[in-house]
C-alpha cells in the first residue's frame, strides 16, 4: 500500500517523507535518558512555553521571564496553574537594574532592541514600534547566585533580538559549564537594531562551548529567503550528547510531510 500511495504522489509531482522532529521533540529526545531538573524560559510571553515544557518535563522546575507588564498578567497565571514554576517579571540582560524597553504592535515582538529601520521591509506592521517602557533587568549569573541554582538543563531564548545580552550576562555559569542545552530564536534577516548576524550568532555560541545541533521551524519570506528559524545547541564534549547515546533513542512520531 505504502508502495502504491508514493507512486500516487509522484504522478502528482510529490513525495511523501516523515515530518522532522519539533525542536521540543528532539529536546525531549536529547535530554531522556537525563530529564531536565532545571529549565530557564527566558521571553514567557503569556506562558505558551511554561505549558509545553510542563507537559513534556512534569517533574522540572521552571523559572520565566516576561518584563512587560501586560504580558507578565498572563504569564504568572500561567504558572500559578503548576508547582515549581516561577515567574519573574524582568528581562534577563547585561546588567542588573533597569532599560528602556521598546513595546511594538505585537506584543510577542518586544525587546530591549530598538525596531530596525528596514523591519517593515520584511515584516511589515508586525514589529511596528508604538512606544517604550522602562523594565527591571537582571543576569543570569546573579539570579542563579541569590537562588542557589548550579546548573542549568534548557536555557530557552526568545528575547527577540537580545540573546547576546542574556548570554553575556551569564557568563560566569557558561565558564563553568553550568548550561546543558540552549534552545534559542535566531531572527535572520532585519528586525532590531543591533541585532547579530545568523553567522556572528554560530560564531558566538562556539566560542560559550556549544556546539550547533540544527534547525527547526524554519520561517521564509515569499521570496524564499530565511527570515527566523530556531535552533538547539549542546555543550561541547558533553557526554550525555554523543551520537551513541542519542541515536537509539526513539523520538516521538510525527506524521508524514507532503512536500512538491
């Protein structure tokens, strides 16, 4: 039957193969045989995160953070529906304080970057700036320090943009090894200011100790230009991540992708 429906579909000028893995699949797969302890969501929003990494890791504990005030209302509802998850309102930066805080059209858009002046061109009204605020922010190293929190098992980046802040800002526990896995939103073509290139991010994150795992949810202009995607990194010469002790161990199903 499998034989007759392919050959149906290449008639049809398509082909039929399995979808890939979610990249919440293939952490879920990466980390089995060592279920994360600790995770980090960093860019909660209204805590679409918290419920995915609750379901899939029950026994985890959870810290996230949202620093705009709208958003944070929804985001700590979300945790109050679960034990051990955290919610903090403040943007994991650079520095401990506080920042202007750019608020755009969508609120899953803000960021402590300034809008690009060619963001339109890519994404039209989208990431429309429409004002700032000013957000308490806090370091990694530091929340970590006044939680007693040694390691990190999931550090998830969505901080549109600002990934190199919240990185530089945990660089003692990246010294020390302290980050498993990093499971983060690279923004590819012009959205903030200053945002890094897809290159200097790769770049960036082989000189933390990771290594680049691949790329998931993969989001393309018209034109077929890459616009954001997201991506996993492990540490390097972590063990638990060699291919003998990943390969043999079975992701979840995901149905077939019709592909032209």
């Amino acid at each position: 039957m499998k034989k007759l429906i392919n050959l149906f579909y290449r008639r049809k000028g398509l082909a039929l193969r399995p979808a890939p893995p979610s990249a919440f699949d293939e952490q879920q797969r990466l980390l089995g045989e060592q279920p994360p302890s600790v995770i980090f969501d960093v860019g909660g929003h209204y805590g679409e995160t918290v419920h995915e990494y609750r379901r899939r890791f029950p026994t985890a504990t959870i810290y996230s953070f949202e620093p705009f005030p709208d958003s944070f209302v929804l985001l700590e509802q979300a945790a109050k529906r679960y034990q051990d998850v955290h919610a903090t309102q403040a943007a994991l930066s650079d520095k401990n304080g506080d920042a202007e805080f750019s608020v755009n059209e969508n609120s899953a858009t803000n960021s402590l970057l300034a809008v690009s002046r060619d963001a339109p061109k890519y994404w039209g009204g989208l990431v429309e700036a429409r004002g700032a605020t000013r957000v308490p922010t806090v370091t990694l190293d530091s929340f970590c320090a006044s939680r007693g929190i040694d390691s990190i098992d999931i550090l998830k980046l969505d901080a549109q943009g600002g990934e190199p802040l919240v990185l530089r800002g945990a660089e003692r526990m990246l010294e020390r090894g302290a980050i498993r896995l990093v499971y983060v939103e690279i923004i590819t073509v012009p959205c903030y200011a200053e945002q890094l290139q897809i290159d200097q991010f790769l770049g960036m994150m082989r000189e933390y100790g990771f290594s680049f795992h691949n790329f998931y949810d993969l989001h393309s202009s018209q034109s077929g230009q890459l616009k954001q995607c997201d991506t996993i990194f492990v540490r390097q010469n972590d063990k638990d991540f060699s291919p003998e002790n990943t390969t043999n161990a079975t992701p979840q199903s995901s149905p077939p992708q019709m592909v032209a």
